[in-house]
C-alpha cells in the first residue's frame, strides 16, 4: 500500500469509527454522565469529546506531531469570529425583523445546539475528515466530500418523518456541508471561520421562531440563501484582494497532480 492509500485508509477507517461508536455510544454516555453529575450540558460536552475518539487517534497516526495545525485549529480565531459575523448577517438581520423571538430558547439549548454542535461537526466532518484526505491525499474536492457529507446530512433526518421534508432537510444540510468545507479550504484551511460560521448561522435558526427544522418555509430559505451568497462572494473578494489561487478549482475537483506532504 503506498503512502497515499494508506492516508485515506486511516482516516476511512478513523471516520468508521467514530460513526458506530457516536451512533450506539453518544447517547449512553450522555445519560450516565448526566446520571453522575445531574448536570446535562457538561454531560453533553464530554460525551462529544469522547466520541471523538477515533478521530484523535487517526490524526495522531497520520500527524502526530502537528495535530492542532493539521486539524485546521491553529488559525486565527479573532478573524474568524468578525468574518463569520459579517457574512451572517443577512440571516441576523433578516430573521430579527421578520420574525418573534423565541422566548422558549435557553442557554442550554444554545450551548447543545449551536455552540457544540458547530464546533464537533466541524471538527469532525471537515477538519478531519474533508480536511486530511483533501489537504494531504491526492483526493479532489467532490471525493473528499462525498462520504462525510452525507453522513452529515443523514444525521438531521431525525427533524421530521415526513419523506419530502426529510429529502428537503438532507439537500439542505449536504450543501452546508459542502459550504462550510470550501469554505475551510479557501481561508487557508482556518477551522474557525468555518466553525463560526456554522455557530451563528445555528444560533440566528435558534433565536428566532425561522422553522421547526433545518429545511424551514421559503423566506427562512431566502435570508440562509442571501447569508450563502454573501459567504461565497466574500471569500471570492478575500481571495482576490490576497492574490491566492482558489483552493478548489478545476485541477483539484476529482484528483489531484500533487499533494501536500506531511509528517
């Protein structure tokens, strides 16, 4: 097996994994925790961390001696935060004029629902697992995505039962996924612009009574849609004003010529 198989065999089998042991463990560990410590947020933070698990060890397998950088945690985070506020606002501003707050929301829900959520998935999904086959296999952008995008988006499908709204909900959540992974590799592979990113557009969705689920009605869909074009000409500008070739492009789509190497 040369070198490149076995990069993307590791972080296959890491992902694996990590999707059993978050499918049949997550909900376990959460319980006992909140049992211990009759506390449900922390319990729920370290359940995440936990099943993470195999992630880690992939990682440190692949790049043990640069496991932040290669994770996409050594950007800058103060950027990160003002970019990603900035490109949300459409869906900020729209959403506070057009609909009530929701008075039923807590900080506990916010801490589960934007903040964890935002950080594990992005962690999980692009910084390891779009992020190590993208940056450091011969892997083009579509591959790298395709798996751990839709296991992404298959894992909102709990939102509803009905089979069109389901559909609608995993086309939706696949182009975020999508979104936030170019986004990552186009701001020099920062993991909090994507992360941010995702926090406030989960936090805005929470704020205010936008939807019962991630598909939500049409004008919920016309501010995410404006916030998404603001993301993609922003980053385009960004690119431009810095003179970097785009990260994704027709070379790096499907296979790459050449790739990043790595310790």
């Amino acid at each position: 097996m040369n070198r490149d198989n076995k990069r993307i065999a590791i972080v296959i089998i890491s992902f694996i994994g990590y999707y059993f042991f978050n499918k049949f463990a997550f909900a376990v560990l959460f319980q006992t925790f909140s049992a211990w410590w009759g506390e449900r947020i922390s319990a729920y933070l370290i359940a995440y961390i936990l099943v993470g698990a195999p992630l880690y060890i992939g990682t440190l397998l692949l790049h043990r001696k640069t496991f932040f950088e290669r994770l996409g945690l050594n950007g800058n985070f103060l950027k990160a935060i003002i970019t990603a506020f900035v490109f949300t606002l459409p869906m900020l501003v729209g959403y506070a004029v057009f609909y009530d707050f929701n008075n039923e929301i807590t900080t506990g829900k916010i801490a589960q629902g934007a903040v964890f959520a935002a950080f594990f998935e992005e962690l999980f999904f692009r910084g390891f697992f779009f992020g190590l086959l993208f940056r450091y296999t011969r892997l083009g952008f579509i591959p790298s995505i395709v798996l751990g995008a839709a296991v992404f988006a298959s894992l909102h499908l709990y939102q509803s039962d009905d089979p069109s709204t389901m559909t609608g909900i995993f086309i939706t959540t696949l182009m975020g996924a999508a979104l936030f992974a170019w986004t990552y590799a186009e701001w020099n592979f920062n993991l909090w612009v994507s992360v941010w990113l995702h926090l406030f557009m989960n936090l805005y969705w929470m704020l205010f009574d936008a939807g019962d689920n991630a598909l939500g009605p049409l004008l919920s869909n016309v501010f995410r849609a404006s916030t998404i074009a603001f993301i993609i000409i922003g980053t385009l500008i960004y690119k431009r004003k810095k003179q970097e070739k785009l990260a994704v492009s027709k070379p790096t789509l499907w296979i790459k010529s050449n790739v990043t190497t790595a310790p």
